[in-house]
DNA sequence: CTTAAACAGGACAAAATTGTCCGAATTAAT
DNA sequence: ATTAATTCGGACAATTTTGTCCTGTTTAAG
C-alpha cells in the first residue's frame, strides 16, 4: 500500500512528534531505534519531511529533529504520505491507465475510484497529534 | 495499490473473460496487444493464473487462453490479486509491522484496517463478467 | 580553539520488481 | 513427417526501491 520509505517517514514523524510534545528534541539514532528501521535510509526520508516543512532539523551537537508543538495537531498523515509517495495513490488508476478519468475509465474505476476516496478521506483526517497520543497511552506500538 | 504484474494481470484475465464469452481462444501475442503490456512479462503472469486455474492454457498451434464459460462470473477480482500478489494486501499491517492485530496494533491499525476491509470487499464482490461487460459495452477501456 | 556530536548529501551496493531472450515442448495443419 | 504457431520455463538484463558508507558542514561545550 504504501512504500518502505512511507512507512518509516509516517512513523518517524509519530515518534518525533512524541518527543516534541514533551519538549524533547530527538536524535536520526533515537528515531530509527524506536522505530526499528535502518538508520541511514532514515536519514534520507527525514531529510524530505525536513524540505517538505513536516520535521524542523538541527543541525550540530545536540541537533536532531523536532516538529513545533502548535503544529503537531495541523500535520495530517495525507500531508506526510503526499511528501514521501507523492499523489499518485490519490490520482492515478488503479489498472495503470495513464490516467484515471471519468471520461476513460478502467474496468475497475468505479469500484476502485470509492475505495481509494475512502483512504484519502482517512489521510486527510488524521493528524500527528491523534497518532501520538496513541503512542503515549499504550494504545498502539511502533514496532514489532 | 496494486503491482505491475498484478495490473496485467487484471486486465488479461479480463480480456481472455470478454473472448471466451464470445467463444474465442486469445494468443498471448493478442493479449499484450488489447491490453498494452510487455508480451514475454505478460506470458509470466498467464503461466500465474493458470496455475491458480483462473485461466485455462492451450499448448500448440491454435492454441491460446480461455476461461470456461460458467466460470466466468464465479471469478472475484480478489483470486486473480491473491494469485499473483498474494494476501499481504488483506492481512499486512500498513505501517509494515511484522502482523497487524488487535493486540500489538500500529498507530493507524483502526483507521487502516477498515479502509483495507473496503478493499477486500471490493474485491471479493467483483466478478470478471461484470468487468467483462463493461468492456464489451465500451463503458470501459483496456488501455491508455 | 579544539573536539565531539550531530545532520546533509553524494556515491555506491543490494535486493526486489519489471522486463527480455531463447531453446524446448506441444499441437494443428499440410 | 514436416512445418508453423503457440505456450513453458529457465536464464538473463534493466529499472526501481531499499539500504549503506563516507566526507563535509554545523554547532554546543569545554
Ligand atoms: S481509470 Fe482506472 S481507476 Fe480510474
Ligand atoms: S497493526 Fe498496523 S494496520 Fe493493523
């Protein structure tokens, strides 16, 4: 559904968002290590969060990467998926059709059209706050 | 959503469904053709869905693909994704974690879990007929 | 000022997916 | 029987995705 990078980007920037509510800035080894991905490939999807204005980096000793606190309610998971995967899983036919339109639509179009409405309504909706409370409460795990 | 080979191999199935509704054998060079893919990648794929007896192949001169007539409708869409991408579409947890569950859930596990159900009803509620007669009636289209 | 901790980013490597080629086997037609 | 049309399947190649490494830069602390 979403590609490796996605899903270490989307829970770096749980994790991170995790911290930041409580004042804490993380490190790029802190993060992969809670949230079991490889370190420099880490690195990498940050650097894009970074550009894309969803993690704030510093850089130097006790650098690391932090999201503002009145922000962490604002980012939603579509924004984050958006920056990593592009918006092809909104836009793009589900048969690989050079475009998905009404006009010249798949076998499947219809069908798929709604499924796929579904997941960027959930996309939109669900923000790093919501995501990180689950965290903080035991409610959900990043990982294993 | 879905992989490449997991593309054609909707669309060929749903070709070879649309011939065999009209009692024809399709060649795989005919296939590759209607539906716009990679004729020797294509003929893996096939080789994949005869297997999983979706279609039936026909050795030698003449010979070719089809799909038995009464069968058609008793196709879901679901047994052509499952044949060739397998199940980690239904069963894998969207942030990547070794298994989704109730138990260990990721942070998007409920919100995720029934968009991926929308799916698999989607899927399994349709049937290569319904697909076919939507190509026949030039409601939909194989390519471009 | 020096040092150590951290991110940035380019080059490289491994693995997975996608795609190609070709010889072998099968079958219908002549 | 021979030939031509066709699928089968193994080996290979290209591309994309995933992952690693190393050098450079920035910055806090001593
Ligand atoms: S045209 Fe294929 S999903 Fe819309
Ligand atoms: S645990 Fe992640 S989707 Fe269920």
């Amino acid at each position: 559904m979403f590609s490796k990078a996605c899903e270490y980007g989307i829970k770096a920037a749980i994790f991170i968002a995790l911290k930041s509510y409580q004042g804490e800035r993380v490190s790029l080894k802190d993060i992969a290590a809670k949230i079991d991905s490889p370190e420099a490939f880490t690195a990498k999807i940050l650097q894009k969060l970074a550009k894309n204005d969803i993690v704030d980096s510093i850089k130097g000793a006790a650098g690391g990467f932090e999201i503002e606190k009145h922000k962490i309610a604002s980012i939603q998971l579509a924004k984050i998926v958006d920056a990593i995967d592009g918006d092809s899983i909104y836009i793009g036919c589900g048969l690989g059709l050079n475009k998905c339109s009404e006009d010249h639509p798949c076998p499947v179009h219809h069908k798929f059209a709604s499924v796929r409405e579904e997941l960027k309504k959930m996309l939109e909706s669900t923000n790093l706050e919501e995501l990180a409370l689950g965290i903080k409460s035991g409610a959900s795990y990043l990982k294993t």
